[in-house]
C-alpha cells in the first residue's frame, strides 16, 4: 500500500509544479516521476564516481608538475 506524504510548498515549488503540470499531469504523479529522477540521476552519478576512481591511471610520467609550476612562476619574477 503507497503512504501519503505531506510537502510544504513556496513559491519556487509551486512554480516548478505549475511547469511540470502544465501538460494535464497530476501533482501527485508529477511529484512521484521527480522523486525517482532525481534518484536515479543521483544513483547515476554515484556510479559515475565510482568508475572514475576505478580507472586506471597508468604508470607515473616522472613530472613533478607542482615543481614545474613553480619554477615557471619564479622565472615571472
């Protein structure tokens, strides 16, 4: 069985519902299909990250380039 939950609006929600109503869609069902995308955008990311931070960044170059940098900005001065 689905609960009810109660949402207290402003002025930027009710507009965001007038938009996302505006083609005969429920509030209730406008609400429902936001909450489960911006989950799934959410669970997307998350996995987005997570493959990231599993790639493979191969060998080191052997570049220090805080180094460089420095020694770039001190030939500036």
């Amino acid at each position: 069985m689905a609960e009810t939950i109660t949402i207290r609006t402003d002025a930027e929600t009710e507009h965001a519902l007038n938009v996302l109503t505006g083609d005969g869609m429920s509030r209730s069902a406008a609400i429902r299909q936001a909450v489960i995308q911006a989950a799934e955008r959410r669970e997307r990311a998350a996995q987005l990250r997570r493959a990231v931070l599993a790639m493979d960044i191969g060998e080191p170059d052997g570049i220090d380039v805080a180094a460089q940098l420095a020694r770039d900005r001190g030939d500036e001065r």
